[in-house]
C-alpha cells in the first residue's frame, strides 16, 4: 500500500515513525515537507532567550532514514482528495491512502504594522532573528500580544511574558522594563482553572501587566503604540507578536477545507473524503493547536491503517486528551493534562511548576527526536 504523508512536523513525523516501526519496507510511505528540517516550538523559545543556537534545535529532514519511508523535500501546490493525489515542485505524488498534517501557516503581513515596527516569535525565522534583537535590547517596554484565534500553543504568550522577566532581570534591565501580556481569553488558560491561577500569581509576583479580552489589531510605528480590538492601546519599545494564523494555501484551494481549515470525525481523524485522513493544526477538531494534540491523532491514525492491513489490530480512537509543559521561568516547568472531549467542556489540572517537570519536558523532546531521527538529542 502505498501511503501519502504530507507535512512533516509533530503529526507527520509522528505518523511517519509508527507505521515505519510496525510495517518497515511492507510499506511504502511517502513523507513530503518543503522545510530544511523540524523546530520544536518551545526550542524557538530556547532561541531567542539565547539558551541554544539555531544549529542546536533544528533537526535535519535528510538525516530520516527509517524503512519504507521515502523523504521528499518539496513544496506541495494543490492536493486532489479525489485521486489522492499532490502536484509539487517536485512533481506528482500518488498514494491509496492519503494523510494531511499541513499544520498552520502564519501571517505577520496580516496586521497592519507588525512586520515594520514589532516583531512575530512564532516562525521559525522571526524567533530566531529575535535573538539577536533581544540581545541587543536596552530595556522598555515589553508588549506580547495576539493577532487573531485561533493561534498555536495558547500558553506561549504567557510563557514568554515569564521568560522575558527572566531575561531582564538576569541583564539588570527589569528596573528600567516593564511587561505587558495582550491576550484574548478572560483567563490565560481557559480550560485549566488550575493553571490560569498559578500564572496570575506568577504575573503578580513579577509585575507582569494582564490585558485580558482583546486582540492586537495594528501597531503604528510612528507612535510606537499597538492598537487593541477593544479601544485600547499600548505603548511599546519591543513588541512580540502572535502572528495571524490561517490553513496553507494549498489547503484553503483544496475542497479539504471548510472555513479555512480541514473537518475530520473527531474519533478516527477522517475526512468527508475516503481514505483521507487530516490530524493537527491543520483541522477543526476542536483540540488546541499544539503538537502534542497533532501527536496523539497522528497515533490514532496509525492504528487505524495498521487496524485495515492486519485484521488482528483494533483500532484506536482519539480521547482528545494532552499533556502540555508550561514554562514558568527560573527553571521551573509546570504540566497541565487536559482532555477536549466533544459536546463536553474541557478540562484540565496543573501540577508543578518543579525542576522534576523540567526534566519530563526534557525527555519529552529527547524521545521524540530518538524515536523520529534515530539520534540522541538533549534540549536545553
Ligand atoms: C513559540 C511556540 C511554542 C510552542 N510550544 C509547544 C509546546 O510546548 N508543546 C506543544 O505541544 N506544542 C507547542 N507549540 C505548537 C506546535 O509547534 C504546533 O502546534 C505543532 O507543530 C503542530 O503540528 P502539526 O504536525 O499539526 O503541524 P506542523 O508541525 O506545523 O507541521 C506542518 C508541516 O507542513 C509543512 N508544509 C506546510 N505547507 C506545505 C506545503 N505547501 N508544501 C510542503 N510542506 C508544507 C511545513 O513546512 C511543516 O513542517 C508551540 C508553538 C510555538 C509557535
């Protein structure tokens, strides 16, 4: 059988690496990025922080040797459900069954200002090249802010917003800062109570502003102020933006997309389409955008191919369940376990933070690099 993975991050990889494990060469899989290689998301953090250098977080795609598994570098250009089949740069791709873990693309250009007089954290260009601007940052004052929803990793603002109080008290600039965190929720977290209590705690002790139920609409680079969907605006020397996030292109032209993003039985991760299959940013599922929610469908998806090929294997079905690391800064990580469960409310607890759950964060990275590149790696 042949198979057609297109996108090679947290679901693709994930993907990739199951069926490669349970089938080796009895199949043939063809995994498709255009990328040079995989960035964790928290590891652009590390970047721009200065905890690790680019080299040291990006995972090469040309070093995926698994059996039965073909990398093709490539950017994707229209997708036929139909066919099951792509058009790339590279040309065509065909496959029996086909898997779309496409992620999210971002759009700094999308808010008006951004790109001339702020700066986005979320590509992997941008937070890397705000490693030297941070660097070279003579204090001020700090504003994070979201662009628009839905946006990947909701904790991320927050936990960049700790991790920049970090940063400045460490250089002797937190007197002359301050830090001002723009987000759309009520609360940071919404379905960890638990959470959302201890960053508000972890703001209050570090002086962090809150500016809760309002999106960045615009920045204006003459007065340096960021304008908010509420009226509101806030002054800014450095300003770290969550850019726009829509589906890629190719995605939205396909007849995949419903509203801009890809719907799936949120149980078994199928499409309208037969024998097409979609898991992570990339769909409305109604999990987070988050790679450990694109993980666990990808798993999910694997058991169901293994379950059509080996009448032995039952399939799995996705629990919406995931487990997400928050950086609270000085080192300490904490760990929210939270389940999306259709028709119900989500819910999540928090344990931590502790150095303990720092170092399940670092094995957390350490084994998806082992078990996807076959190579050790140790975050920082
Ligand atoms: C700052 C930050 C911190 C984060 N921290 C965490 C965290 O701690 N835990 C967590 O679980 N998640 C975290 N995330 C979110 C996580 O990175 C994403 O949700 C996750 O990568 C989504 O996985 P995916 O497989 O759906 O898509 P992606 O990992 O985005 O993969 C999609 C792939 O498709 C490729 N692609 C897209 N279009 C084309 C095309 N036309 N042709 C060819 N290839 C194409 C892309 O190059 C990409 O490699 C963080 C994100 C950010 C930005």
């Amino acid at each position: 059988m042949r198979i057609l993975v297109l996108g090679a991050g947290f679901g693709g990889l994930e993907l990739a690496s199951s069926l490669a494990e349970a089938f080796g060469d009895e199949l043939d899989v063809t995994l498709i990025d255009k990328g040079e290689g995989f960035v964790f998301g928290f590891s652009k953090l590390d970047v721009m922080f200065s905890k690790r250098l680019p080299d040291e977080v990006l995972h090469p795609y040309a070093d995926l040797a698994k059996p039965g598994l073909r990398f093709v570098r490539t950017t994707i250009t229209s997708i036929d459900p139909v066919a099951k089949r792509v058009e790339t740069e590279a040309g065509p791709f065909e496959g029996d069954l086909m898997v779309v873990a496409l992620g999210a693309d971002l759009h700094p250009e999308a808010t008006p200002g951004l790109v001339e007089a702020g700066a986005e954290f979320y590509t992997v260009a941008g937070a890397f090249a705000l490693r030297d601007t941070i660097a070279a940052f003579p204090g001020g004052r700090v504003v994070v802010g979201v662009t628009s929803t839905p946006f990947k990793c909701p904790p991320a603002p927050s936990e960049t917003v700790l991790l920049m109080h970090d940063w400045l008290v460490g250089r002797g600039l937190r007197d002359v800062s301050s830090i001002s965190l723009v987000m759309p929720f009520g609360v940071p977290i919404p379905p960890s109570p638990d959470a959302s209590t201890a960053l508000f705690a972890a703001f209050a002790e570090r002086g962090i502003e809150w500016l809760p139920e309002r999106l960045v609409t615009a920045l204006e680079p003459d007065r340096r102020v960021a304008l908010c969907s509420d009226g509101s605006e806030v002054p800014f020397d450095l300003f770290l933006g969550v850019p726009v996030h829509r589906a890629p292109r190719v995605v939205q032209e396909s007849p995949l997309a419903v509203d801009g993003w890809i719907p799936v039985d949120p149980r078994t991760l199928e499409t309208s389409f037969p024998d097409v299959y979609a898991v992570g940013d990339v769909t409305s599922v109604g999990t987070p955008k988050a790679g450990v929610f694109s993980e666990g469908q990808a798993a999910v998806v694997a058991s169901q191919i293994t379950a059509r090929l080996r009448s032995s294997s039952t399939p799995t079905t996705y629990d919406g369940t995931g487990i997400c690391y928050l950086e609270f800064g000085d080192e300490q990580v904490g760990k929210v376990n939270v389940t999306f469960l259709s028709g119900q409310a989500p819910v999540g607890g928090m344990e931590g933070p502790s150095m303990d759950i720092t170092g399940e964060k670092r094995e957390f990275g350490t084994s998806r690099i082992q078990r996807w590149f076959d190579r050790p790696w140790a975050p920082s």
